[in-house]
C-alpha cells in the first residue's frame, strides 16, 4: 500500500503545479480506482467512486478523445448502484 500512496502524493503535487495535467490525473484516478476497487462500497467508498467519476469526466472535458479515461469511465460506472 505504501507504493500506491507514495504515487498518490506524487500525482498530487504535479497536479498542483498543472491542474489540467491529463496523465496526471488519469494515474490518480487509476490509481484510486486499483485500491478501491477490491473494497465493498459503503459510504466512504462511494464518495470515492464519485471523486474518480469526477476526475475522469473532467479528463474527458479536456480531451473527449481520451481513450484510457473513457474505458476507466466505463469500468467504474458499471459498478456504481
């Protein structure tokens, strides 16, 4: 876990040195999705789906072209209730 948190604070900083950094908030949301994704939803949880639904569609926003962000988008919002 410790790999995926250091990645995590990682992409944080370089997110806010560019907000609009589109690798970099595909990794973080890649990132969330991957340690997520193994845990049932409870509250937290599901705040969380909504956070990496959020990044993407702003990914998306960005560049509608975004392949990586359009498949993740599909992975995470089969799994929302």
């Amino acid at each position: 876990m410790g790999n995926y948190n250091d990645a995590t604070s990682a992409y944080k900083i370089a997110l806010s040195l560019n907000p609009y950094h589109e690798q970099a908030n595909f990794n973080l949301a890649h990132l969330d999705y991957i340690r997520d994704s193994a845990k049932p939803y409870g509250r937290d949880e599901k705040l969380k789906k909504e956070e990496i639904i959020r990044r993407l569609h702003f990914i998306l926003s960005i560049n509608p072209k975004n392949k990586k962000a359009q498949q993740l988008l599909q992975k995470v919002e089969g799994k929302v209730d």
